[in-house]
C-alpha cells in the first residue's frame, strides 16, 4: 500500500526528496490547492516563510508574479478581483517584509456607504501595477487603482495614493517623490 502511495505521487510529477525538503504540509497544498479559495492562499501565502512557496501560492490565487521577483514574509494581497488580477507584479521586483496592497477599499456595511458626500471618496477599486524592478520597503501600503512605474523605490512605511512615475523615490504619508533616478 505504502508503495502505491509513492507511485501515485511520482505520476503527479512528485519526488520523495520534494516531500522531504517541503514536508507534508506542502505536499497537501499541491495536491489540493484548486479546493482553497484565493483569500485562503494569498493568507497562506503571506505566513508562509519560503520566498519561492509565496510567489508559488499567489500564482495560484491568481496573481501574476514575473520572473526572479522576491515578496518578503507577511506581504498582504487584500481584494478579490480576478479580471484584472488585484495585483501584477513585474520582473525582479523586491517587497519587503509586511507590504499591504490594498486593491479595494470600502466601508462594507457602514451607513457611510450610502452617504451622499463621502461615497464618491471613499468606494475605491481597481488594480495595483507593479513594473518590473521596482523596489518596495518594509510595511508599504499600496492602496487600489495606482501603477508603480519602472524602477522606481518606495520607501519604508510609505502609503502609496496615486500612481508612481518610473524611476522615482517615494516616501511619507502620504507618500511623495523625494527625487527622480537618472536612467
């Protein structure tokens, strides 16, 4: 019985040295991940302390994730739109530890929400951009609809509103261009 299990999984493409370098915890995911909703994964995604495993579980959930890009532990993908993705990451791009990007933001049940002033300024979303080698320091916020341009460094605890010329330095609350990089 024991060796049916280990040809099961050598036909879904499985080696013993895999179980044994990313235990059973991960071999589950693989074998179910289709069963977790994409919430579920991008949490599972975001405690997760393997660099590869987290960009591995949030392609799952559906975010684009490019090439050699690095998402630091406790990095948070908060909303659920498919169609655009919620966020798109570039080629080399570097996040930090604890970056929260936040692709809809609204009062849910409040009584604001229906509230004739504040609705226009507070129902937000849209897609987070981020191009390739961008550079995202530890506890960023990236709020809906804003394009992080090519190149361009974000600094620590930076709340990022509106879209980020490439090449860029942003830093603040809310977060402002310090300067912009020769090319």
């Amino acid at each position: 019985m024991r060796n049916d299990f280990f040809k099961t999984m050598l036909a879904f493409g499985f080696r013993i040295r895999d179980l044994i370098n990313t235990g059973p915890a991960w071999t589950f995911y693989q074998l179910f991940w289709w069963c977790y909703p994409a919430t579920v994964l991008r949490n599972k995604a975001a405690h997760n302390p393997y660099a590869n495993l987290r960009a591995h579980l949030l392609r799952l959930s559906g975010i684009p994730v490019g090439k050699d890009t690095c998402i630091g532990y406790g990095a948070l993908v908060l909303g659920l739109a498919k169609e655009p993705p919620a966020v798109t990451f570039g080629e080399r791009v570097a996040v930090a530890p604890y970056v929260t990007f936040v692709s809809s933001s609204y009062p849910d049940l409040s009584r604001l929400n229906e509230h004739p002033e504040v609705k226009p300024m507070i129902r937000k979303l849209g897609p987070i951009i981020v191009e390739d080698d961008c550079w995202i320091g530890a506890g960023a916020i990236i709020f809906p609809d804003v394009v992080l341009g090519k190149g361009s460094i974000i600094g620590s605890g930076a709340v990022v509103r509106q879209n980020v010329e490439p090449y860029s330095i942003i830093a603040g609350n809310p977060g402002k261009c310090l300067r912009q990089l020769a090319c």
